[in-house]
C-alpha cells in the first residue's frame, strides 16, 4: 500500500513539473508565432494582437490537450497491468 | 584533454545503454526443467532483488522467493528469479508471481521428450553476486527455433529516441537563439553584454511591472 502511495504521489509530482514545463513551452511557442502573424500582415498595436491571441488560445482544446500529460500515463500503466497479469 | 571527454561520453553512454538492457524485456527459448522456491536475505545485491509481495509486510529482512530452473535453446543452463515487481522499479506492475510460477511448473520437460516455452524476463544473471534475471511471463511454443520479434522494445526505443532528439533540437536552438548572441557580446565588452540582457529581459520586466 505504501508503495502504490508512493508511486501515485512522486509521479503526481513528475506529472505536474512536465505540466508546468509544457503549458509554459507551448504558450512561448504560441506567442512566437503570433509575433511573426503580425510581422507579416498585422495591423495596430502589436502588443495588444498578441494579447488577445494568447487569451483566444488560452480558451482552446489544444490548451487543454496538454492535460494528457496525466491521462496518457495512466491509461499506459492500466494497459501494462491487464497484459502482464491478466492477458 | 581530448581522452577525459571521450571517457565521460563513453560512460554516460555505457550507463544508459545498461539501464536500457537490464530494464527492457527479453524472450528466451527455455526449456523448464523445474521450479523451486527459496530464502534469500538480499545484502549488497539488494538492488538486484525486487521487494516482498504487494500487500505484505516489507519490512522484514528475509523471505521465500520463487525460481525457475532452465535450459536455453543454445544448451545453457539460466536460472530465473520470479517475484512481483508490484508498483515499484522496473514499471511491470507484475503482481501474478504465483500464476506464473504455476505456468512454469505444469511446462517442465524433460531432455528426451522438450516442451519448449518462450519466457519473457528483465535483468541479468551474474553468478558473483548472486543475481537473477526477473521472469515475466511464459507460453509455450512449437520448437526451440520459432522467430520473436521484440515489438515492445522496438516501439519503447522508438519513442524514447524520438522524444530526446525532440528536446535536444530545441535545446540547440534555444542555445543558437538566447544564449550564443549574449556570448558573442561578452567578447565584445562587458557593457554590450548589459544592454542586450537588458533588451532581451525587457518582456519579463514588463510582466513583473503588472503588464
């Protein structure tokens, strides 16, 4: 019991670094790309393009795709037990 | 200089290359030749030897551990260990230790009349520390030739080849992009380096004066 304890708690907290890392990754790489949409055909502040560029895609399912980062796991771990012990 | 480089390339290499073979699963073409349970009490070789049955009291020093006596398809002799990896080190969340022993023993044979099995296992035997490789699963199979192909590794090495070239490539290009042009102005003087850090900090100040 103290060992699925552990397992649950330390990937709960590797999950969440690669969550952070990812979300922090992915927004900088959104942002670069709105910053060269601009540069090619934008018009007006550039600032307040790319702001409201990040809010539409904070709202968007590619945003919330990174939640995989948890799903994936867990549905590989479930998958790994069903084929050694039950299959 | 050039041959301490090399020395750590080739450690750093030689490490995960034998993370890699002592973690990934293997097949063998065994024949059993009997099952057998034993005490052992794990000292320094401890790190070779998984924990108790889930669900039991860990803490005790000693405990019975199954074994599978074989003879390979090459005329070897390997001796498995069989035990639950449980939710620990390596990730096989194996907790069927007794099914499979009781596979392995309905499939003993003899010499003169084999039934050959395919037995899939992690780890490594080394006989100066005792050490056994992990037995996964058995199935029987029609003779000692039969092709495997290892899917699983080749889907796992895949992958984990394709996720560090992913994170070295941006690596590389965050080191062309951020941190070369501050180097190139240091060698330029000092004061360059300030004001192009300055530049470059220019978004994250704005983010912490409130924008």
């Amino acid at each position: 019991m103290i060992a699925f304890l552990e397992l649950l708690i330390g990937g709960f907290g590797v999950l969440t670094l690669v969550y952070i890392a990812l979300s922090l990754y992915s927004r900088s790489v959104r942002r670069g790309k709105l910053m060269a949409e601009w540069d090619a055909v934008g018009s007006g502040d550039r600032d307040v393009f790319v702001q409201q560029g990040l809010e539409e895609y904070d709202g968007s399912l590619r945003r919330k795709l990174i939640l995989g980062v948890y799903v994936v796991p867990i549905l590989l771990m479930g998958m790994i037990i069903y084929l050694v012990n039950f299959y | 200089m050039v041959y301490v480089k090399w020395v750590f390339i080739l450690l750093f290499w030689g490490f995960v290359g034998s993370v890699l073979h002592y973690t990934l699963p293997q097949h063998d073409i065994v024949r059993v030749s009997d099952t057998y349970g034993k005490r052992v009490d794990p000292g320094a070789n401890s790190w070779f030897w998984a924990q108790a049955d889930a669900g039991t009291d860990v803490t005790m020093g000693s405990r019975d551990v199954f074994f599978i006596q074989t003879r390979r398809a090459g005329d070897d002799v390997m001796v498995y260990r069989n035990e639950d990896t449980g939710w620990g080190w390596p990730p096989y969340f194996k907790f069927d230790t007794a099914n499979l022993q009781a596979e392995a023993s309905d499939l003993r044979s003899t010499a003169a009349d084999p039934q050959w099995a395919m037995l899939t296992h992690y780890g490594w035997r080394n006989e100066f520390f005792s050490i056994y490789p992990n037995a996964i699963a058995i199935r029987a199979v029609d003779g000692p030739d039969v092709t495997i192909i290892p899917w699983v590794n080749i889907i796992i090495l895949t992958l984990l080849a394709a996720f560090f070239w992913a994170i070295w490539s941006r690596w590389r290009r965050f080191k062309r992009n951020r941190i070369n042009p501050v180097l190139a102005d240091m060698s330029e003087g000092l004061e360059a380096a300030g004001d192009s850090l300055a530049e470059k900090r220019g978004r994250f100040g704005r983010w912490l004066n409130g924008r």
